[in-house]
C-alpha cells in the first residue's frame, strides 16, 4: 500500500528560497506543510503560490514550529504513514525526501536521519561550530546510549504514530536531539542515510550567529544530561 508522506517545514524569513524547496520535493509527497514562524518578509505568500499548507507560529522557535505542524496533521482526517522534517533554507536537497524514507517502506525502520557526510557536503555548507557541535553531541550519545547517529541532521523520516509516541515538547534549539535521544529511549529502529548538502539561500539563524550557536550548544547538552541520568 502506497504511504501517505505529510512534510512540515518550519521557516522564518525563507523568501528567496522555499519556493524552490517546495518544487524540488517529489510529487508523491501528499501534502507540504510550511510553518511561518513569525517571518517579516513574503515566506507566506512564496510557500502559498508554491503550493503548500501555511500555517502561522507566532512564538518564535524551531520547535514552536514542528509542533504547530504536528498539531495540525493531528487533526486531519486522513492521518499520514510519515512525517518527513525539512528545513525550509535549501541546504538539503528536497528531492532526496525518495532515499529518505526508503528504509522506513522497505525495511520498516521508525525513524531515519540524512546524515550530512563530509564527502558529500559543499565547502562551507556547515559552519565550524556546528561541525564541533554535531560531533559532541552524537560521541556523547554514543558514551551514554551506545547510539550510532553521527549527524543531527534536519532532514528526517519517522512513522508518523512512532512520533506521537515521543511526546515532543522542546520548542527551541533543541528539537533534533530531542528526538533522537527519545528514539534511542524508546527504542525505535533507526538508521542515518547520507545526504547531500549545500550552503543554504540566506543566513543562518542559528548557526550563523554567536549568540544562535552558543544557545543551541547549551539547549543540546541540557537534553543529552537530561536523559543520561534519567
């Protein structure tokens, strides 16, 4: 049976380039729910002409954002197999969404994560601090949970009834870990697949900030000692 695929893209002020991640996405895709999360330029009316749900997030955050999606699809009538997250900056290529969730309809694993591997990223698609910060937070998994992720990447598939059963709640920075912490404590299957990856369109609001970085460092540790010590 053909599954139903539902992707939420949280986005602030992605103008110039949701509209082109939007187009790239595969057309299986059955719905593209782009989330404005306080944008001050025309995300909304870009992601509106490029054909996907808008829905509006006034409390700004990326997880104020993926929340706002959940919430949404919660409320359809037709509920989707998987729910895909994808940054709405273009650094990920949209339509690699196909080898995204190929594990998941082919194997029947939970949850995948597109791993930005060195060998197949653009020079300076990835700021130093965020390579650093990928690499802590994924050796301290591995330390304390024996996990095998070596990226946080955005770009990711999970079933969607293996999403509500983690209970997301974080509403900032540290989202990604969040879930990938909950994964490995639920013991969900997952796996990583490598991804191509790209400097994105604009600049960063996290990465490309020092106040951004340090505030998505401190939010990622809080959730690894958190659950460590659980």
């Amino acid at each position: 049976m053909k599954p139903i695929v539902n992707v939420i893209i949280p986005a602030f002020n992605e103008q110039d380039s949701i509209g082109n991640v939007i187009a790239d996405l595969p057309k299986f895709v059955d719905e593209v729910i782009v989330v404005n999360n306080k944008s001050t330029d025309k995300t909304k009316e870009n992601a509106t002409k490029a054909g996907a749900t808008v829905l509006t997030e006034e409390r700004k955050g990326y997880g104020y954002a993926c929340l706002k999606g959940m919430d949404y699809i919660a409320k359809k009538e037709v509920k989707p197999t998987i729910v895909v997250f994808l940054d709405g900056d273009y650094s990920d290529y949209p339509e690699q969404l196909t080898t995204l969730i190929q594990p998941i309809i082919e194997n029947n694993i939970d949850f995948v994560i597109g791993a930005r591997i060195k060998k197949l990223r653009e020079n300076g698609s990835m700021t130093p601090q965020q390579v650093f910060g990928n690499w802590l937070a994924t050796f301290l998994m591995k330390l304390f949970f024996n996990a095998k992720f070596t990226d946080l990447g955005p770009f990711r598939a999970i079933k969607y009834q293996r999403l509500l059963d983690l209970n997301m709640q974080d509403k900032t920075y540290g989202w990604t870990v969040e879930m990938q912490l909950k994964a490995l404590k639920q013991k969900l299957t997952y796996t990583e697949t490598p991804m191509k990856y790209r400097n994105r369109i604009g600049v960063s609001k996290v990465s490309g900030t020092v106040k951004g970085s340090i505030f998505a460092g401190i939010k990622i540790l809080s959730w690894i000692f958190k659950y460590s010590f659980k």
